[in-house]
C-alpha cells in the first residue's frame, strides 16, 4: 500500500513540475530544444515510474493485513522528499553553496553516514559542484550568504 502512496505523490508532483515547466523560455535561445525540455522530460519519466508504483502487482505477502501504511522506508523517503523541499525554497536565498551542504548533511545521515561525515561531505559537495558548474559548464549560480566573498 504505501508504494502506490508513493506512486500517487509522485506522480501528482510530476503533473505540477510539467505544469510549472510549460512555460519556460529562454531571452536568449542558443538551443534548438529551449529550457523548458529538461524539466518536461523529468516530469515524464517522473509520472511513468509514478503509474508503474500504482499499477503493478503486489509482491506475495506485501500486503499484509495490519501493516502500517507508513513503515520505517516511506517514513525515509518522506523526510528526504522534505529535505528537497526546503532544498529548493532556501536554494536562492542561502546560495549553493550553504544549502547543498545543509542538505546533504540529513541526506548522508539517513543513508548510514555519521555526523562527521556527514558534515564533510556537504561542505565538499557544496564547494566542489559550486566550482566545477562556475568553472568548468560557466553556470551562474546564486551565492547567496556567501555573495560577499566576491
């Protein structure tokens, strides 16, 4: 059961990230697909995996009479949905850098990692993705609370 929640959720997210993509236009087009077709193309592959979640057949025993709609996986999966969220709500405002290291940190530690790599590896991340899109792919990304170092 809580695998078609799951399939449900994300195939309602994936109708909202199409719908919010549609719209996309580039002032400047120096591509022949425009920026609208990344995010479009994610919300289709999105909602296929979303129906496949609703439609397939349960494995034998799965659904157990009594099991709890949100076990200890989809209780996982929620809080790094959540994650993402506030992820992309504080993304301009805290700059790449800050918020992909804060978001990496419950990331890490919902996957086994403990505190201190944890926090290693969202400085890392946070810094090295910053300098490799600003860098090497000339991506702006925002700086955020960092705007000050130059």
């Amino acid at each position: 059961m809580a695998d078609r929640a799951l399939g449900l959720v994300c195939l309602i997210l994936a109708a909202g990230m199409a719908w919010l993509a549609r719209g996309y236009e580039a002032p400047i087009s120096y591509e022949p697909v425009g920026p609208a077709a990344f995010p479009l193309l994610l919300a289709g592959l999105m909602a296929a995996l979303s129906l496949w979640l609703i439609v397939r057949p349960a494995p034998q025993g799965a659904e157990a009479e009594g099991e709890p709609l949100i076990g200890p996986a989809t209780a996982k999966v929620l809080a790094l949905v959540g994650v993402m969220l506030v992820y992309a709500v504080l993304f301009q405002w805290l700059g790449f850098i800050v918020a992909t290291a804060l978001m990496t940190v419950p990331v890490a530690r919902v996957f086994g990692g403990t505190w201190r790599q944890s926090v290693i590896a969202g400085v890392a991340l946070g810094v090295s993705f910053f300098l490799i899109f600003d860098r090497v792919f000339d991506v702006i990304l925002p700086a955020g609370l960092l705007s000050f170092l130059g």
